[in-house]
C-alpha cells in the first residue's frame, strides 16, 4: 500500500512513479550494462487526457528489443509484479502492442495536491496578506517599481487573483492554516468534476514535472508553460464557482476549490520568482 512519504518524497508525480518503474527496471534486466543504456531514455510521459492524471511507458517495446521477447510479454510480467507492489498508489493497463498506462489513485492525487499547498499556508495570504517573503509584494506596496513584461501580465493577473480569493476565503473562514482541505469525498474519490477544474489540476502536474524532471540539456520556455497554466485558471475561475450556492450547500466543495487555488498560487509564485525572473505580484 501507498504511503504519505512516498508523495512528499517526490515533488512531481514524474519522480515518484520512474521510481517505481526504475526498480522495476533493475528487477527484470540481467546486466548492469542493459540497464544502464535503457536508464539513459526512460520512456515515462504524461497521458494527453485531462480528465484523469496518467503516464505512459514504452519501457516493455524497449526491453524487447533488448530481450528478444514479444512486448506483450514483457509488458505483463511487468504490470504483474508493479500491481503487487504499488497497491493504492495506482491502477495500470497494458494496450498493444505494449504499451503500460498507469493511472493515479486519487488518495495519492490528493497527498501531491496537499502539498503543493503546505509551504504557503499559515504564510502571509492566511495571515490577511501582510508581507510576502523578502518583504516583496505586501499590500499598499508601490508595484510600479517593478518592470512587468507585457507577455507575463495574464501570469501575473492569475496570481494576484488566486491571493484574492484566498484572503476573502481566509476572512469567511473557509479555508485557515489549522484546518485540513477536505479533498475527497466519502467514497475517497476527488470532489472536482467539472472539465476545467479536472484541467488545471492535470496542467498544474505537468507544470511541476517540467520543474522537478525536466532534463537539463533541455530548454524550456517556460512563459510558454506559465502561460498555459494561466489559462488554465481563469477558464477554472470562469467556470466553477466558490461563493454564493456553492458555499451555502457544497462548503466541502467550496473549501477543496480553495485548496485547488492555494496550489495553483504556489506553483505560479514559483514559476514568475524563480523561471521568469519577476515578481510574483499579489495584488494589481
């Protein structure tokens, strides 16, 4: 079964389950010089369906061309030994001619999300907004001081967004540094259900996979990717409501919505300081 420090091990989802699979690697291979050419590319990308948090591997298509085994196979003996081994942590499926999907629990989904949200809460949004770190960006600050390329204000504009919605949902009491975010419902599934909220979690995965995984020798744009997420909050914001009904008769869902923005905030403030070099603005 899955555990917490499995999650809080591994910032991004990329990580946690190529270490799965890189046991799995070394279990099945039969030379230190085999495993070592195949590591090299570890085949593991992000599926492209933003409605669920999956990966796909080819890592059975490459050993059989190592191994002189059908892919199929390899792919079985494979997804037999990682079901035994990562019960709670994900649900696999083989597709031909060999592919491995493994998708994300969503306990597991959850215990990433939440803490994505621990290094800002109790910080200086829950605490009415006084202060960012370094003192940059508190409120009544002269923001005019700082230069904003024009193609980072809708980066900018989701950031200081998302801190608004949590100082007014710090002031209504919906979400506060001592309380848990209710992720799941009684049936241990996300609450989320709408398309765009469903969207920006899946962004808000790849955003941290390009963060913590991206090979070195690759260069990210990274307005590109700071823009996407973005969008993929304001069509969130559009769409899924937090106040008014939703908060009357769903505070479960209104709360986790919050957490949901709390983890958008973070990754966003990490993007604009350390990415684009700027500051992350908490109000315009």
């Amino acid at each position: 079964m899955h555990k917490k420090l499995q999650v809080s091990k591994y910032a991004a989802i990329k990580c946690l389950l190529s270490s799965y699979l890189g046991l799995e690697l070394s279990i099945y291979t039969n030379s230190i010089q085999r495993e070592c050419s195949i590591n090299q590319n570890f085949p593991l990308s992000k599926g492209r369906d933003n409605n669920q948090v999956f990966y796909i591997t080819g890592l059975a298509l490459q050993l059989a061309k190592y191994e002189k085994i059908p892919a199929m196979e390899i792919a079985s003996a494979i997804a037999s030994h990682l079901s035994a081994n990562s019960v709670g942590v994900f649900s696999i499926q083989i597709v031909p001619p060999g592919w491995i999907h493994l998708k994300l629990a969503h306990p597991v989904l959850t215990e990433w999300l939440q803490s994505l949200t621990e290094s800002r809460r109790g910080g200086y949004i829950l605490q009415g907004g006084q202060g960012g770190q370094g003192g940059q960006g508190g409120q009544g600050e002269n923001f005019s001081q700082y230069p904003m390329p024009n193609a980072l204000f809708p980066v900018q504009y989701a950031h200081a967004r998302c801190c608004s919605l949590l100082r007014l949902g710090e002031r209504e009491r919906l979400i506060t540094s001592e309380d848990a975010i209710p992720w799941l419902n009684n049936q241990q599934e996300l609450r989320f259900y709408h398309p765009t909220e469903l969207c920006l979690i899946s962004e808000l995965v790849k955003v941290v996979d390009e963060l913590e995984c991206s090979d070195s020798s690759v260069l990210v744009k990274w307005e590109k990717v700071a823009l996407a997420l973005s969008q993929a909050f304001e069509n969130f914001w559009r769409d899924c409501r937090i106040w008014g009904e939703i908060k009357a008769n769903s505070p479960e869902l209104a709360q986790a919505r919050l957490g949901l923005v709390l983890a958008t905030q973070s990754v966003l403030r990490r993007l604009l300081e350390e990415k684009l070099n700027t500051f992350a603005l908490w109000e315009l």
